[in-house]
C-alpha cells in the first residue's frame, strides 16, 4: 500500500464490527486485540518507536480515521483512537506489526476456478502478494492465513471476475466489460477516471452495480454512461440517502458499442480507492429495508413490531416469504408474507413474542425468499447514514418489563 522506506516500522489498527464471541474464530496471526462498545468515547493507549508509522484502517460501522505518521519527539509516544457510536456499536480493535491487508485485487471469485488474487496493505512479505485460491462450495471465501492480522470476506460469483488492466483512462482503449461479468479497479490518483468498454444490441437492457464503500473503500463512486466520443447518457452518484454505492440500470438506444466510466464523486483517488463494477442482464429484482439495526423485545404479552419495506425492482412480481433467523431461545416471530399487488407489496410487520426467562442481547438477521424458480433469498439491509454504510446484522434486546 505504502512505499516501504528502511527502518520505519508500521503499526497498523483496524477497528472492526463483530461479535465478542467471534475473536476465537478467526484464523488470524497473535496481535493486540481488545473488544470495546462505542457508547462512549473510547481511548487506547499503544506504544511506538520513533518514526513508526500507525496505519487506520476501518470498517464502515465505524468512524473512518485516516493514516498518521507519529511525531518523533519521544522514543515512546501515545495514539487515541477515538470511535462515535452507541451501546450497540460492538468493535474489535486490532494492533499489530505484523502482515496486514487491507483488499484483495479481484475483489471476488468465480466460481468453481483456480485463482490468484494480489493482496494489498501494510508489511506483507513476498510469499503473501499472490494468494492463490481453489474452487470453493458457498456464497463467500474467508480468506484467512496465519501469518495475516485479519480475513476478508470475498463473494463467489457464477461469472469471470477480473482486475483492470492499465491504461484505463479517458485517453486510453477501454478493456471490454461483458455482460454478465465484474471487473475490480482502483482510482489510484487524485482526479483519475477508469473507462471501460460495452457492447450492447438494440434495446438490450443491463443493470451496473458498485461495490466499494460497503466493501471499506474510502471511494465515493460516480458511475457515467457515454457514447464512444465522450458525450453523457446517462449519470448516477449515490444509489440512495447514506448508500453511497449506485446500481445504474441502462437501455441501449441502438446496437454498438458504449463506455462505462467510474470516478470519485470529489475527484479523489489513493492506493485504497479500490472498487468492483459488474454488469448483469436487467432482471426483475428486490431489496428489502428496515429503519434501525437494534430492537428491545420485552416478555409481556404486547409483540415487537419490525416494519420491513420492500422496494420491489424491474417490475418484479413474485410473492415473498419474510422471515427472522438466529434468534435466541424462547424469542418467535413469524413469517410474514408479501404479494405482487395490496399494501403487503411494499411493506410489512414482522412480529416477534418472548417468553419469560430470557435477558439477552442477540444478532439476528431478517431475509425474504421470493416464491420463483430457483427460489431467490436475500437479506434486509439498514442503513448507517452516519457512517455511510448499511448492515445486515441486526441486534435485539429482551428485556425483563420493569416493576
């Protein structure tokens, strides 16, 4: 990521949303870890020599902090890393000297193939740069080694998957995106636009989907459509309020060939600025939404209402079965169901009871299933605008009702 210059060593500290009871899983090299909650401002202490350099990286859940160099005027100095949040804003931070990536390049995998993938981040030795990876079952790799401070989850996709190939800019001939395929880029200059190629038939409709900010890049992506000689069709910045990454939904007018390019929103650029573009057939499709990312559930006889809105896409039509799964025991919810046509095609309640006995604070995740063959899950999603980002992971509390 950053020049290697002799004799600074790199200390770099990531903080990361988990589960406490998550640390032991992860397959990951001795570092100082420490759990904390963000319901208040919290500060660590660490040690440095000087001239070392503290590298911060984040995820989005919580407050991106950019690098610093510490100021060599003690040969121990002290770093505060301070987090906003709420009760409910559990955290791991991370300290190490050891290896540390920060993405991978592609940032996913095509199914069922042989790949080697470049690692990028901090104090990474030679044998780490390339890391090969074999054909896997599941929806998502973990990449892990042991030498490595922390994983990457990376998505398997039923398409090829690759990196961009340099020069890529507006002077440049643009490497071909296909449809269905994906393509992982970086804007690695201040100002710096990536084009690349679309060959499309009449009328053909495609959708363009951004993974970046979800991802941890610090990238505000800005998607444009244009004819060969430069002229905009079409433009998209932010796919929604606090969703940064844009799903651009095109129409060809006619059969030829278009360009896709992809910017920062405030022409920023960086090492870190990593992106993934694909491009699919316009399907019918949904997204499912709900307003907070935690709920208290007390034990009395009133259940816990979860409005989940469902923004049905593309003309999408089929019935969808809602559901909660993880949750603890004694805590129910039914599943609520949501058609084409009535009030239940844009929004429902799920309602959960809990019976007596249980004081507990517990992740769960809500998921619709579309009634359509193959049968299509996806998960609900709340939105973090605070952080500009969204998670999937939601939190109950069931309480005891006071006295």
């Amino acid at each position: 990521m950053w020049p290697d210059v002799e004799g600074v060593q790199r200390t770099v500290a990531m903080a990361e949303y988990v589960l406490p009871w998550d640390l032991e899983r992860r397959k990951c090299s001795p570092a100082l870890a420490e759990v904390g909650c963000g319901a208040r401002r919290s500060s660590h202490r660490m040690s440095a020599r000087v001239g070392d350099r503290l590298d911060i990286s984040s995820l989005p859940v919580a407050t991106p902090i950019p690098p610093v160099i510490l100021p060599p005027q003690s040969a121990r100095q002290n770093a505060n890393v301070n987090f906003a949040g709420a009760a409910n804003y559990i955290y791991r931070l991370t300290l190490t000297t050891g290896p540390f990536f920060d993405h991978a390049l592609p940032m996913s995998i095509p199914r069922g193939q042989n790949t080697k993938h470049r690692l990028h981040g901090w104090n990474l030795p030679a044998e780490l740069m390339e890391f090969p990876i074999e054909p896997t079952d599941g929806d998502t790799f973990e990449l892990s080694h042991p030498q490595l401070a922390n994983t990457l989850p990376l998505p398997i996709e039923p398409h090829p998957s690759l990196r961009e190939v340099e020069p890529n800019e507006l002077s440049a001939v643009p490497q071909e995106l296909a449809v269905p395929s994906s393509i992982t880029g970086v804007i690695s200059q201040p100002g710096e636009v990536d084009v690349f190629q679309l060959k499309l038939a009449a009328k053909q409709q495609i959708l363009i989907r951004t993974d970046a900010r979800a991802a941890g890049s610090p990238i505000d992506p800005l998607l444009r459509i244009t004819k060969p000689d430069g002229t905009v069709i079409q433009e998209l910045d932010d796919a929604a309020k606090g969703n940064f990454d844009p799903d651009l939904s095109f129409t060809a007018s006619a059969e030829g060939e278009y360009r896709l390019a992809i910017t920062d929103r405030f022409n920023a650029g960086g090492p870190r600025f990593v992106y993934r573009i694909t491009a699919l057939p316009s399907r019918p499709d949904f997204e499912l939404r709900v307003a907070a990312d935690s709920f208290v559930l007390t034990e009395s006889d009133k259940p816990l209402e979860i409005p989940v809105t469902i923004e049905r896409q593309r003309g999408f039509a089929s019935e969808l079965e809602i559901t909660v799964s993880g949750l603890p025991e004694k805590v129910t919810a039914e599943p609520a169901i949501s058609t084409k046509d009535g009030d239940s095609a844009k929004s429902v309640k799920l309602l959960l009871k809990a019976e007596p006995g249980r004081h507990v604070l517990w992740p769960d995740q809500i998921a619709g299933r579309a009634k359509s063959e193959p049968p299509v899950d996806k998960p609900a999603v709340c939105l973090l605008t605070t952080f500009g980002a969204s998670t999937e992971t939601l939190w109950l509390t069931v309480a005891t009702p006071a006295k």
